[in-house]
C-alpha cells in the first residue's frame, strides 16, 4: 500500500470517500431515530434491502429507466418505515420497559423481512446495472461515472436533511422532541406524528444507499445486515445522536476500509471496521461528537 503511485493512493482515498458516504446515510436514519426516540432499529438494514429489491423489480420486471425507479423506491422505503412504526413500534410507546420492547420487535420485524424475501426472491444474488457507465481520467485517477454520481447525491442528501433539520418546522418540532419530549409536547407538538416521520426518513435514507450501490453491489435477502452493522460502527464512532458525527464517521470508515483491503485483502474488511469499533468504546466511547455523560 506504501509503495503504490500517488495517483492509485488518491484514487482508493476517493473510492474510500464514496463508500463511506453510503456508510453516512445508512448511520444518519440511525442517528435519527436514536436521538429522537432514544431507540435502536434492529430492522434498519432491512429497509435498506426493501430498497434494493423495489428498485431490482421496477427496473427488471417494468422496465422503468433507473433515473425514474430510483426515487419510486425510496418512496416505498419509506413508506414501509412508516407502516414498521406504525405497527411494531408505536404501541409499544410509553409502556414499562418500553425501550427493550421495541428492540425485541425491530429484532423481530428483521427476521421477518429477511425470511419474507428470501420466500418470495430466493437465494440467487439480483444485480441492476449502472446508472451511468464509462470512467473519467482527473490528474492520472480513473474514477467511474457511477462513484461519482453516488457521490453526488450522497452530498445533496446531506444537505437536503441539514436544510429540514434546520430550516423547517418539521426539523425544529424534530430537534425540540430529541431534546425534551415532555417540554415539546407542551407547546404543541405532536410527539408521535414526528417519531412516526422520522422513522420514514431514517428508512429513505437507507432506500437511498441501497438504489446507489445494488449496481455494485449484488441484492440479496440477507444485503442488509453487514450494512447495518457498519451503520453502528459509524453512530459509535461519530457519536450517538450526532448527525455531523454521522457523517464524518462515515467517511472515517470508508477511507479505512478501503486503505485496509489494499494493505491486505478483502476478507479483512469486515475485520477492519470492528476493529475501530472496539478501539473506539475503549478510548473515547462517546465517540466523536458526543458529550461525555457524567456519573
């Protein structure tokens, strides 16, 4: 890896980029639902795959152009994160000891899912081609068309969410239930309205990673676990809660991963990114952007 040419080492730190920022917006709808219901969503890798399978079955079996499937299926993720709210997690809300529940039930919900499409698509791996093909040559790194857009929109995503958290009433009613809410239901906000649209975001922003690398990467009942499992690495390591930290989490691991694979080998990838977990929890286990609570 040390002795590689300058351009291929900025090449792998771009790759890097790219992947981290899919890493992003799959840790983001967790930051979300966590810093607003102060919950883990155990079924989160699974919207990711409901994603990928939707935007599989509107391209392969309607023949709906990718630039139009796209944005239908994350419509249908995130109405299915809605309908998951809805049904497994809402009634859940405000009985004793609800926080172990609704991991029980998103553990649950996954299961289900998995198994469902498992039942309906089966084991062979589905793949969609590119939305753009061909590579572009800037100062020596071949970069594809396809990393570029991913790279594109994973950065319009972001700062699409930053203006709803911070321009909109939905983001104000959003931030003053993550920071009290009793207080915010006081002065009028629908408490339960907003955890039941903040679950559907946090599923679109999985729906969206998921159309954006099934052309990379292969759809399968089971896409969605390792994805989910990255997803935490980046809320730890970017602090829970922390939409920056989110963020920067996702890059951090992404650039790391990729520099990892090249000094070793691909199976060591998932080796990696736990790794920094576990380095992380024993140095600063409030992550990046987290506040240290005190005892």
């Amino acid at each position: 890896m040390f002795s590689m040419p300058l351009s291929l080492f900025s090449e792998q730190i771009i790759n890097g980029i790219v992947l981290g920022s899919m890493y992003a917006l799959v840790a983001s709808g967790l930051t979300l639902i966590w810093g607003t219901m102060r919950m883990l969503n155990f079924a989160h890798g699974e919207f990711y795959m409901i994603g990928g399978y939707v935007f599989f079955l509107l391209m392969s079996s309607l023949g709906i152009p990718s630039y139009l499937s796209a944005p239908l299926a994350i419509a249908a993720v995130f109405v299915a994160g809605i309908a998951v709210q809805r049904l497994a997690v809402h009634p859940l809300l405000g009985r004793p000891q609800w926080e172990f529940s609704t991991l029980v039930a998103t553990l649950g919900v996954s299961i289900f899912l998995q198994n469902a499409a498992l039942h309906i698509w089966g084991e062979r791996f589905k793949t969609v081609p590119y939305f753009i093909s061909g590579v572009v040559d800037v100062f020596g790194m071949r970069l594809s068309y396809q990393r570029l857009l991913i790279l594109a929109v994973a950065i319009g995503t972001m700062l699409a969410m930053w203006y709803v958290l911070r321009r909109t009433r939905f983001g104000m009613a959003l931030r003053a239930t993550a920071m009290d809410r009793d207080a915010a239901m006081l002065y009028g906000v629908n408490v339960y309205q907003v955890f039941m649209l903040t679950f559907g975001i946090a599923a679109a922003l999985a729906g969206i990673a998921a159309t954006m690398l099934s052309s990379i990467n292969s759809i399968s009942p089971w896409m969605g676990a390792p994805l989910m499992l990255k997803g935490f690495v980046v809320v730890v390591l970017g602090g829970l809660g922390s939409f920056p930290g989110a963020i920067l989490g996702g890059i951090i691991i992404g650039i790391v991963e990729t520099l990892g694979v090249i000094a070793w080998s691909s199976q060591w990838r998932e080796v990696i990114s736990f790794t920094v977990l576990i380095l992380i929890l024993w140095f600063r286990p409030w992550g990046l952007f987290g506040v240290k609570e005190e005892a």
